[in-house]
C-alpha cells in the first residue's frame, strides 16, 4: 500500500483516496488450509486493520488521503448464523466507535439478503449478509444502524460504549450498548442455535446542562428479547419458503417501536435513568422537547 501511494506522489497520478475491504473473521478465505467449519469472529480483527492501515498511510507520502472501507462485516462466509444472530448488532456498534478517526468511511456489507452470488437461498433465515432477510424481515442488526441514524449532530459525551448527542432543537439522544463477547469457537458453533443472554446489572445515567421543561422520553431496545425475529422462527420450527402470514408475524417481531414511551420534566438541568440491561442489548433513549 505504501509503495502504491509513493509511487503515484513520485509521478504524479491522482489518488483520491484509499479503498479496501475486511471482515471480523480470523481465518483467511483465499488459504489453502481454509475450512468453513472453522471461522471464528474476532472483534478485533477489523479494527486492528484499520490501524495498521492509518499508520502505513500515515508514514506515506500523502499522509492525509482518505482511508474507505467499502465493504466490511462480521464475517465473509456465507452463509454465517452470525449474521442473523442478535449479537451482531452489538458487535456493529463496539467495531465503528473503536475504528473512528481510523478510517473516513464505513460501508456495511450489505442491506439485504437478495445476493446473487449464492444462487437464491432456502431459507428465510440462512445467514445471509444483509440487514434484512429476501422478504424485508428486519434482523437485529439493521438497529444498529437505525439508532445510530437518530443520533444529533452535536456530541455531547462518549465513551467505550456510549455515544450522547443533542440537535438544534436541544433534543437529546442516548445510545447505550453491552458488548459480551462469548468462547472464541467457531462462529457455527456459537450462533447456529438459540442462546438466551444473560441478565446484567442495570446501568444509571445522568446527562447535565439540558434545559429545563417537558420532554417525550421514548427507550427503543434490540437484543434477545426485542425485534429479534429469529428467535420466533426457531420456535415455529419454520423452514424453507413461508407463508405470507408467517411473514408478516415475523415483521411484527421486528417492529421498530419504543419499549417505553412517557412525559417527563427536567429539573434543575438533570436526566437521571436507570436501564435493565441484558448481555448485548443496545439502547436508544430520546428526549425530544415538547
């Protein structure tokens, strides 16, 4: 990569910017000794190359090109139960806060399970790539993204696992998550089968310096036991093509609404909550200003 950007700075080729690809799985597919059986997801793998990358660019001649990862995911199998699994949504969130200010761009791979390459799957839930299955079926993991789409431009405060963010209307919005990471075996050993979380000591919040007033709290969830519609299908014993109403159930599963929605009033420029949490929920609190 380094010689690449060496030589067009020493010949004056235009580079825009840095392309590649990576996935969080520790085995390389393109190795002799590669066996599907034996993929296992690494939450570090991704972010390790990020910064390898962000190191060689930097020790470059054009030091500040922009870095794209155009394709990135868990896992570069397919099919992979990782992909429909609950934990991947929590695996998204903990990857992009640790890559920022790595890489300038992230593109997920990919928003749907209708993928060519594979031939047409048999299967509603087949670990397919996408955020949602070939019937617009919801999985966990288009949450994180959604709840990271509702975030305000203005960041107020961010940790390891937390990202607090305002809007021009002074609303508020909180995304919390729990990233548990299991055995490191591999991935169709971990997710092939239905595996409860379990249940976490609750987590309190304050957020200062709001202003004063009524706001519409609304707490949205995504975990085992929230739009995790995989979780019904295995139950139901479903398999092969379904039914439009077995569809539709599973949509329901996985309908986007709050968990909790009240009015509330800020005194003194203080939001106190409280959240249960499981292992690998993610949270999304708003506080809109009525």
């Amino acid at each position: 990569m380094k010689d690449m950007i060496d030589i067009c700075y020493r010949e004056d080729i235009a580079l825009d910017f840095i392309s590649t690809h990576k996935y969080g799985a520790n085995i390389g597919a393109f190795t002799g000794d590669f066996d599907p059986e034996l993929v296992v997801i690494d939450r570090n793998v991704i972010v390790k190359d990020a910064t390898d990358l962000k190191q060689i660019v930097g020790e470059s001649s054009l030091p500040d090109i922009k870095i794209f990862f155009t394709e990135w995911g868990s896992s570069y199998l397919l099919p992979d139960p990782h992909h429909d699994d609950y934990r991947l949504a929590s695996f998204v969130l903990d990857t992009i806060v640790r890559v920022e200010g790595k890489a300038d761009l992230l593109s997920y791979w990919t928003v749907s399970d209708i993928f060519e390459e594979g031939g047409p799957p048999k299967d509603e839930f087949h670990g397919g790539f996408g955020l949602q299955t070939i019937n617009g079926i919801k999985k966990p993991v288009w949450y994180a993204f959604e709840y990271l789409s509702r975030l305000g431009p203005v960041l107020v405060d961010r940790g390891e696992n937390y990202i607090i963010c305002k809007d021009c209307k002074e609303n508020i919005q909180l995304l919390y998550w729990n990233f548990t990471f299991g055995d490191q075996i591999s991935s169709k050993q971990m997710y092939s089968f239905d595996e409860p979380p379990e249940t976490l000591s609750d987590e309190c919040f304050q957020i200062n310096d709001l202003k004063n007033g009524s706001y519409t709290m609304e707490l949205y969830r995504t975990g085992y036991y929230s739009h995790n519609p995989i979780k019904m299908y295995r139950e139901k014993g479903w398999s092969g093509s379904l039914e439009n109403q077995m569809i539709e159930l599973l949509k329901a599963e996985s309908h986007g609404s709050p968990e909790f929605k009240s009015s509330i009033i800020i005194k003194d420029h203080i939001f106190n909550y409280t959240i249960p949490m499981h292992e690998n929920d993610i949270v999304l609190i708003t506080l809109t200003v009525d």
